[in-house]
C-alpha cells in the first residue's frame, strides 16, 4: 500500500504551460479524499511554488508538505514552517560563482526569500516573473548577497558543455557540494548530503511514514536519488533513457498527458 507521492514539477507533474492538467489535479484531489499525502519535490523554493499548491490543494494547509531546493528545506506548508533546511556554504559558493564568471554563464543564487540572476538570460527572468516569485537581476558580486545560500544553477543550454563543467569543477569542491542536471539546461548545485531523495526519507522519517510506502516521480537526474529512495519509482514516458533505466515503473502518458495521475490510479487506488 502507498500512502505518500512525491511529484517533480516541470515536465513530470505540470504542462508546457506550467500548470497542473485537469486529469492530474483531479487524481491528486481524489488520492488526498482518501487521506494519502501528495508532496511536491522541487528545485525551486517554496515562495515560487504557490500557484501550484494551490492546485493541488496544499497551498498553506497544516500537514500538507513540500520539498523545496532539492531536498535542501523541507517544510509544513502552514506559513511555511521549515522542517529542515542546509544549505551551500559561502566558500563552495564562490568557487561555484567564480567558475560561472569565469565562463559567462548565467547563474541562479537562491536564498530562502530571493533568486539572485547573475549574467542574466532574457529566458530565465521571464520565467522568474511568470513565477511571481522575488528576484533581483544582478551586475555585481556574490559578496553583495548577505543571507544564507539555498543552491545555485549554473544555465547553459548545452547538456555535453554542462557535464564536462560538472567534470571540470567537482575536484575543487573537495565533495563538499552535490551536482546534478535538470531541465536540459542547469547545472544544479547544492550542499553534499542534500538531495530529493535525502528529503524524502527526511519527511517519511518525521511523518512516521515507511519509505516503502512511498512513490516519486520525476523526469531527469535531479530526480533519480528519490525514483531509487521511494518504495516505487516511475517516471513519464519522455524522460532520459538513464532514468528509465533506474525507474520501477515507465508511464504510458507524457507530463502534459496525465502521468501522475496514471500513477495515482495504477498504484493509489484509481481516481474514482
């Protein structure tokens, strides 16, 4: 029995349009009826994720739960209470920021309250805006940025460019930051030890729930460490062959075509 899904967001969980299908809302809405949690799992922190909760029906509701960062905050969505948070250290963040600069990249620095563009693209500041989330188009220094790191991306949309990055720059973090891909343009970085997957053991340790009864779902390499942590891992049908590879179940039906609700209704019970 699964009691708990954790859901990717962009091409897992919304459309091209960055909102929740109908079918998905509607399977979310009939698994909750039956008291099983739905946990969003995301990149993003949980001030650019409002929209979507609503939703899905947790959006500042007690015992409903998100994972934000990649693992790195998880809270109770009721005012956003943290659970758990860590984040990057300032140093592994300069080296990070330096690199970035160094290649003319443009690059994301999140703090629990604002994203922070360096070397911004005209894409990734539309996006922010769509977000309704804080943000600051920056021509400074990292130094200029006072509160606690979240994570940073570093952007190119070249995936063969950003492995060889990831390669050129992991010997000098000394393993004290994880990288991972997502999107088929960033270069997600965040504190060693955190991970989608780390977060949701974190949450089903705290809820008391056995990660057995545990589904996630998601589409690409950020998302791998809680496919493989959960008691069942699926993905969609348009995600990297690398994570169908590691995924217990494939979906039939792509992001925009209701794969998490094909999920809900194999594995929790149907819609009905």
């Amino acid at each position: 029995m699964y009691n708990i899904l954790f859901s990717d967001l962009d091409e897992t969980l919304l459309d091209q349009n960055g909102q929740v299908p109908e079918i998905n809302q509607h399977a979310i809405e009939a698994m909750q009826k039956k008291d099983k949690l739905f946990v969003i799992a995301t990149g993003r922190s949980y001030n650019m994720i409002y929209d979507i909760q609503k939703q899905v029906h947790t959006y500042n509701c007690e015992k409903q739960y998100s994972l934000c960062f990649n693992g790195g905050l998880v809270i109770e969505n009721k005012d956003n209470h943290v659970l758990y948070f860590k984040g990057l250290d300032k140093k592994d963040a300069r080296i990070l920021f330096d690199e970035g600069q160094k290649r003319g990249l443009c690059m994301l620095v999140f703090t629990m309250e604002c994203c922070y563009i360096f070397n911004a693209d005209a894409y990734e500041v539309e996006r922010k805006k769509n977000q309704k989330a804080p943000y600051k188009v920056m021509d400074g220094e990292l130094d200029e940025i006072q509160e606690d790191i979240a994570k940073m991306l570093l952007m190119k949309r070249d995936m063969d460019y950003l492995r060889d990055l990831k390669a050129s720059v992991e010997p000098k973090l000394a393993g004290h930051v994880a990288l991972s891909f997502s999107s088929n343009r960033y270069m997600e970085c965040n504190a060693a030890g955190v991970s989608k997957g780390a977060g949701l053991a974190f949450l089903c340790d705290y809820l008391q729930i056995p990660v057995s009864e545990a589904i996630a779902i998601g589409d690409n390499y950020n998302d791998i460490s809680m496919i493989q942590k959960a008691g069942l891992g699926a993905c969609v049908a348009s995600s990297h062959a690398d994570i169908k590879q590691v995924a217990d179940y494939v979906c039939e039906k792509d992001y925009a075509e209701g794969a998490v609700a094909e999920v809900i209704e194999k594995f929790m019970g149907g819609v009905k």
